[in-house]
C-alpha cells in the first residue's frame, strides 16, 4: 500500500517534497494470534495540523512531542477501521480515532491511545476535526482560557480554520461580540455569512493593520484567541481592555522562522492588566467527555456548523499539510484515504 515517508528534518517553509509518496509498503493482513496488544488498521481520514510542523524539526528545547523519524511514515491523528485485533479493547470492524501513520493500513503497538467511535451518526471525518483535537482545542481554549462574559467582544486570528471558526461560535452562543481575521476574502465571507461572526476583515489586505484593528474594535477587545502571533499579537496588544483576556492557542506565523520576531507591545499586558497564557490542549483531555457531551447535541441541533476541506489520496496528503502554512485551506485540512 501507499506510505508518506518523512524525508529529513526540516529548516525554514516546509515543503512537498520534504516527504515523499511511496507505494511499496507490505503489510500482513493477518496478526499473529498470541500477541495480545495489535492493532491493524484501514486508515480512513488523515488530519493536517499546525503542529506537526514542531515534529518536522530537528527535536529541540520546549518542545511537546516527538520528531518525526526520517525514512518513517508521517504520523498524526486519523480515523481508521480496525480489520484485526489481538487487544481486548478493540475487535474487527470498530472505528476508532487516534495517532496513526501516513499509509493505507498501519500496525499500532501501542493501541491504549485509540479511541473507540461511538457516535457514527455524523460525519466520519469529524472525529478528528470538530469532535477531535480541532474541537477539543477551541472548547477548552475558550471556556478553560478566556472566561467569557456575555457581551464581552472578542478577536480570532485564523478564524476560519480548524480551531477558529468554533472558537468565534462559541463565542456567539455565549453572547460575545465576534469578529475574526483571514487570509482570503473567501474566507471573510464564511466567517460573516456561513459562521455568524459580527465582522471579519482579510489582515492580508490591511496596509496597517494597528488601524484596522482600531477600525473595527472602537471600544477595545476584552478576548483575544491567540492563532497566528507575531505582528498581529503586536498590534492587538495595544488595542485590548483593561483586565483582557490573551488565550495563546498558536502563533503559526513564527513556525516557519529561525528567528522569532519580536513583540514590542507587551508592556500593554502590565499597563492593561491583561492575562495571557499559553495552553496545550493535550493536557485537558480530562474534559474530553464533558466535550462530547455538548457538542454532539449542537451539531445534531445545527447551532454550529462545520466546513472541512479534504483532498483525496495519499499522494495529495504532502501538499495539504504544507498548504497549511500559506493558508490554502478553507476550514479544517482533511486527507482521505482512497484505497485501491
Ligand atoms: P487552520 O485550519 O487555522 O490552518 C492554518 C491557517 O493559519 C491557515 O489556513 C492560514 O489561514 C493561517 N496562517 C498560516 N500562516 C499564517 C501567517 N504567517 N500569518 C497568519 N495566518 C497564517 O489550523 P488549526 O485551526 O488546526 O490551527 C490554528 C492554530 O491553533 C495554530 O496556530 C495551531 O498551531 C494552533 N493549535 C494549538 C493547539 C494547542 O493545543 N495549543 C492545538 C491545535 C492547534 P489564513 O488564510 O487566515 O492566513
């Protein structure tokens, strides 16, 4: 079968042909029966994320998780059938959601971090966009990070994405004043029309993007949902509310960079009694199911709508997840797997 292989570490943009599409890959259909914690997969749909650009790095200080192993398959989270168990927990037949690899079928040792699906009444792909790590990461990010006040007006960077065009509706059902920024008038149109945010601007069209920010927050902005960091967090530093709230959720500007830029603003966090604080959302799965509980009933209820965009094939799976940081997707970065 097919395999996206990591070529080698990555400096500066990623790019396609830092993996490379394989498909000589063997696998044995069938497990050898005395094992006891197997796992064969059919993978279904590959999840793109900001972070993995962290993974394509050489390891370095801070980081969170593993770096990919050069010559191995990319890894990252999925949704897959099993077609084989020899583990208790999972039998032929279940879906499952969880860490995965990059190919068409993949032998997990390690299955205790597979998540059984139990709601197959939506989308198949959700579990690993709204009702996965996307979903989890605005849920806890919004309500764990920013305490919300009814009426409070609230920013969202990359607010059409995976995370942000959740975190901007979840502020609306809490009653906030929303308005996010994007990259594309494609995507200021979604977030005004199709998520129901107050206004939206393109920061690309923005000679300065200081006055906009004052342009479209007159009175200052109480939350700040930090996704893209850099020049934006600058300038939204000065233009926040006494006792602000800054939740860093991502700065995927500065991936790419070997030199973080730097933010001359932050005095405003003194000046403003504003609390800025970075999380990491796998640090909160305690709440995973308290999550799944509100979200299933507003998705079946329609109080919040979700817009993937997927490509199918492994052999589009680099291109996606390199497009990722020019902002080529629309909503949250699918793969799916067509098996031949
Ligand atoms: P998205 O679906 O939002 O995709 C990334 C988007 O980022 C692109 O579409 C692009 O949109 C925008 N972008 C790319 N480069 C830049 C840039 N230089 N300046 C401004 N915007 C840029 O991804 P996710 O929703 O999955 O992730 C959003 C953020 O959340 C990321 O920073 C990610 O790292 C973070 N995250 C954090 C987690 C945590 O645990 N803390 C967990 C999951 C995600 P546009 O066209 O608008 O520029």
């Amino acid at each position: 079968g097919k395999q996206v292989i990591f070529k080698d570490y990555v400096n500066g943009y990623p790019k396609e042909s830092d993996m490379i599409v394989t498909s000589d890959a063997t696998i044995c259909l069938e497990l050898p029966k005395d094992d006891g914690g197997l796992v064969l997969l059919k993978n279904l749909y590959l999840s793109c994320d900001p972070y993995m650009r962290g993974r394509m790095s050489k390891p370095f200080e801070g980081t969170y998780v593993d770096s990919f192993v050069p010559g191995s398959p990319i890894s990252g989270y999925g949704v897959a059938e099993v077609l084989d168990s020899t583990h208790p927990d999972f039998k032929k037949g279940d879906l499952i959601s969880g860490s995965t690899n990059w190919e068409e079928y993949s032998l997990i040792t390690n299955p205790e971090s597979l998540i059984k699906i139990q709601h197959t009444d939506v989308p198949l792909s959700y579990h690993i966009g709204i009702l996965g790590m996307a979903g989890m990461t605005a849920y806890v990010g919004f309500y764990e990070f920013c305490s919300p006040k009814k009426g409070d007006i609230v920013f969202v960077s990359a607010a059409s994405g995976a995370v942000g065009q959740l975190v901007g509706q979840f502020a609306k059902l809490y009653g906030c004043y929303v308005v996010g920024s994007a990259g594309s008038k494609e995507k200021v149109d979604l977030l005004k029309n199709k998520f129901g945010f107050d206004e939206a601007f393109n920061y690309k069209e923005e000679q300065n993007l200081g006055a906009a920010l004052k342009r479209y927050f007159p009175n200052g902005i109480d939350i700040y949902f930090e996704n893209v960091g850099g020049k934006m967090l600058d300038e939204v530093l000065p233009n926040m509310r006494l006792q602000g709230r800054i939740a860093v959720c991502g700065m995927i500007s500065q991936y790419n960079l070997d030199r973080h830029e730097g933010i001359y603003n932050l005095v405003f966090l003194l000046m403003k009694r504003i609390r800025m604080q970075g999380f990491i959302v796998i640090d909160h799965y305690h709440l995973y199911p308290r999550f799944m509980e509100t979200m299933l009933p507003l998705i079946q209820e329609r109080k919040i709508t979700y817009i993937e965009d997927t490509v199918e094939g492994l052999e589009n799976a680099p291109a996606a997840l390199v497009g990722l940081f020019t902002g080529k997707n629309v909503g949250k970065q699918v793969v799916a797997i067509v098996h031949e």
